[in-house]
C-alpha cells in the first residue's frame, strides 16, 4: 500500500512538472492622448512582454462602453485600420503598441481625458490551453499633441 502511495505522489508530481506555466506579462509605458470636448473616441498605446507565448484577447474600462485591438496597415499610399480578434505575444518578443501600428481603440468615452489623468484598463490574454491572465494596467492621459510616452526617471 506503501509503494502505491509514492508512486501514484511520483505520478502526481511529473504531471505537474509537465504542465505549462502561465506567462508572466508585463506591461509598461501605457498612455493615451487626451481628448477635445465631446471626442468619445481615443486610441490607447503600450509596450507588452511576456514569458511565454500568449495572446491579448480583450480589454476593458470603466472608461469606455468598449474598446477593440486595431492593427494598421498600408495598402497602396493609404493606410488602413482594422479589428483584430487576438494580438499574438511570443515568448520574450515585445509588443509595440504605437499609433501607426497596434493599437488599442475606447470608443464611447465616458467622459473627457485630460491630460494628467489615469485610465484603468484590464488586459485579458489566454494561452493556448485556454488559461487566461488578468493585468490591470493605469495608462496616463497625456496631451494632445503626444507622440509617445515620457521616459521613466
């Protein structure tokens, strides 16, 4: 009865070895121009790294009635911007979300973003089994007129 106990524990502990791990995601530099009166659309920009391949699925915020994945592209001397279901993130490959590339578009803002404001937003990615991970992410409003997130002190 010994032996059966240790190897079905043996059994139990090379499963769990076997099993993927989760990716652990990072993400920095979240900002989001502010807005004029009465825009109820605004894009939102990031930098995502993750540990293992995983993919961006959806995003929420208080902020908005909704917001979609966007990918830009260039056909012929226009470029074009679609919906995308899924953003791939490779293992250890960072995800540029840039205004002339991924993006991530609020539509029906609840209310104006000024610059110096904070917008909370949940990030749900999902690996190929299935398994999803939550990241809560604060993005700074900045003005107008910004190209790009300030560098960190």
């Amino acid at each position: 009865m010994n032996l059966n106990w240790k190897a079905t524990l043996a059994s139990i502990a090379m499963s769990a070895c076997s099993l993927p791990a989760f990716a652990d995601v990072t993400v920095s530099d979240a900002w989001i121009r502010s807005t004029v009166p009465g825009q109820k659309v605004a894009a939102a920009f990031m930098r995502i790294v993750s540990t293992y391949d995983t993919a961006l699925m959806e995003v929420t915020s208080p902020s908005a009635k909704f917001i979609e994945i966007h990918e830009m592209t260039k056909e012929g001397n226009v470029m074009k911007m679609k919906a995308i279901d899924r953003l791939p993130v490779p293992a250890e490959k960072p995800v540029e979300l840039t205004p002339t590339g991924y993006h991530m578009m609020l539509f029906e803002l609840k209310a104006p973003l000024n610059a110096g404001d904070k917008v909370p937003l949940t990030l749900m990615f999902e690996n190929r089994g299935g398994r999803r991970l939550f990241v809560d992410v604060e993005a700074a409003v900045l003005p107008l007129g910004a190209e790009a997130a300030p560098p960190k002190p």
